[in-house]
C-alpha cells in the first residue's frame, strides 16, 4: 500500500491548487515511490529517481521510467517525497534546485516524522517564498525555484564526512559519520589468512570490507553488495583508496529479495535488523539464507548481530556447524561453516 505522503505530495494538483503540467512538459520525481496515482490532466513524463534498491524494484515493476540516481537539466516540475533521513531530504531539494529550470516549481512532501515541517522551516530561512498545506497527517510544500537557485543547493546538499580519517560517508547513509559499534565488534574478529573470494553483504559504505582487506593481505577479491545506492559508490570508492590492487565488484543489490549466482569461500556480514522502527528477524534470516546460498562447500560465515535477534536457529538449519565468537552487552559475533 502506498504510504500517505505520496497522495500529500499530489494533493495540490488534485485540488488545483497548483497547475498540472502537460504533456510538453518534463517533470522529475526524486525520492519517487511506486504507488503514486497521477491527477487529471497531469500529463507529463515523469523521471523517477530512487537509490534504494527494494522500492526502485517495485518501482521499475509498476512501469516508471526509474534511475538510482538524478539525472538531466532543464526540468520544468520537481517533486520530492521525504523520509525520516534530514540528510537525504536535504540533498534531493538540493538535486530539485540544481536540475529544474528558471521558474519552475518544486513541490514536496512527507509526514510529520519526516521532518517536514522543520524542512519548510529551513528552507524560509534561506529567503524562498514558501506556501503549504497539510493533508493524510503531513504536508505539502512548494515554492518557484529563486534565482539564487545555485547558492542555494550548494547550501542545502549535504557534506560527506571523513570517519578515522579514512572513510568517506555522507547523510543518510546508515551510521554516517562514525563506525557502527557491532561493525567495529565483528571487525576485531576478522582471519588474517584468508585467500580466496570473499563477498560482503549490506556493505554499507565500506568499512567491513576494508578491515576484511586490511587483516587478510593475501584476499583475492571482496565483492560488495548493498541497496543504498549511494552507500555503494562510497564502499567501492573507499575499497579501492585503501587497497587499490584488489579485485572487486559493487553490486547494487537487494540481498534478501534478489538472487546472486557468484560463489564464495567467506562471507561477511551486519545484516539489518529492522523496517522502520520495528526490528524484524526475518530480514537478518534473509541474510543468513543468502549467505548459504553463495557459500562454496566449506566456505564461512561471519556476521554481527544484535544480542536478542534469533538467528541461530537458521544457521543450524542451513551450515553444517555453528557457534558464538563473542558477545557484548548489544551484539554478539556469530560464525558459520557450510
């Protein structure tokens, strides 16, 4: 079911409100969601934009013209649906201001969880004429893109952040701006003799990766594979800065829902653990399930997870043998053999 900031986002053109555009015109939809029904007489094409990969899936299944990232200029409409990420909302009203041309409108949305209301805050402050409206529990925004238009996405796109001086993140991204704490826990577990494939799942931006090549100098490969789009340009940019010899493929990947047929001899892994606020075991299975799935015989698991998900049930169905490295008071680091 499509969540309610998406009709929001279109309440304005269904009210008229705001003017639909026609057919001439090009319209691009960042944060896009599939779902969405367009009011009468909206009639123009729309380029969706979507980095994660399990919407833009159902995106792309729904028969939207999608990318993982923005492209093109000149557009005549922007539209922007928010998440909870002040971050990532940030840098698509930057994207919206940077690709939409001389007095075209950009129109947002997102539920009061979203942020929103602080977004249009901010955005005011920086001197745009901004008009709203709430509907389904959130809130539309829209302004005519200013002149300073330039200025004003440099000012709003977010800045990437160096963590110890030798990891590149930015907001939005999971644990941006630091290591993660069950990352760090697994990472202090890793061989240092390992020499043959070696592939990570939910890479993230990099760092189990790159620990992985640090404590096993004689890897022959570390294959990425991650959903945040732009998490994984930042993993394959940080594994090829720390060790730029090494053989490796980034794959934009929704590990618990898309198959993968490469074969590995070593898997690592902190699989998330939640959608949205709950946390949901069955995604750290999906993991653990794939993870199995791409083992060669013999080959091992290492993964991190958060001391009360039970995922060791799934392992005992799936590898021939099991345990427990370590644990603290939140994670504990589990090993697996196929």
């Amino acid at each position: 079911m499509a969540r309610d900031a998406l009709k929001t986002l279109f309440h304005p053109f269904d009210t008229g409100t705001l003017d639909a555009p026609g057919a001439e015109q090009n319209v691009l939809f960042l944060g896009a969601e599939a779902g969405f029904r367009l009011p009468e007489g909206f009639a123009a094409e729309i380029a969706c934009v979507q980095g994660f990969r399990p919407v833009f899936n159902r995106l792309a299944a729904s028969g939207a013209v999608a990318t993982p990232s923005a492209e093109g200029a000149d557009y005549d409409l922007a539209l922007v649906l928010c998440d909870k990420f002040k971050g990532g909302n940030e840098a698509r009203v930057s994207q919206a201001l940077k690709r939409t041309k001389p007095g075209a409108m950009i129109v947002l949305a997102g539920a009061k969880e979203d942020g929103i209301e602080a977004l249009r805050k901010r955005i005011a402050k920086l001197g745009v004429s901004v008009e709203h409206m709430p509907k389904y529990h959130g809130q539309a925004v829209w302004f005519v893109r200013p002149d300073n238009a330039d200025a004003l996405a440099a000012t709003l796109a977010p800045e990437p952040a160096m963590v110890e001086d030798r990891f590149r993140t930015a907001p939005g991204m999971f644990s941006y701006g630091e290591v993660d704490a069950g990352s760090e826990l697994l990472a202090g577990r890793l061989p240092n003799d390992l020499d043959g494939a070696a592939a990570d799942l939910g890479a993230g931006w990099g760092y189990l990766s790159v620990m992985l090549a640090d404590a096993s100098p004689r890897l022959k490969s570390i294959d990425l594979y991650e959903a945040d789009y732009a998490a994984l340009q930042m993993a394959k940019g940080n594994l090829a800065a720390a060790h730029p010899g090494l053989a490796s493929h980034a794959n934009w990947h929704d590990v618990a829902g898309e198959e993968i047929k490469a074969k590995y001899d070593f898997v690592i892994m902190n699989p998330p653990f939640h959608e949205g606020h709950a946390a949901d075991p069955a995604l750290g299975r999906a993991f653990v399930k794939r993870a199995a799935d791409i083992l060669k015989i013999g080959g091992n698991l290492l993964m991190v997870a958060n001391r009360g998900l039970p995922y060791e049930d799934t392992l005992a169905t799936l590898f021939k043998a099991h345990g427990e490295t370590c644990r603290n008071a939140r994670y504990k680091v589990l090993w697996a053999r196929k």
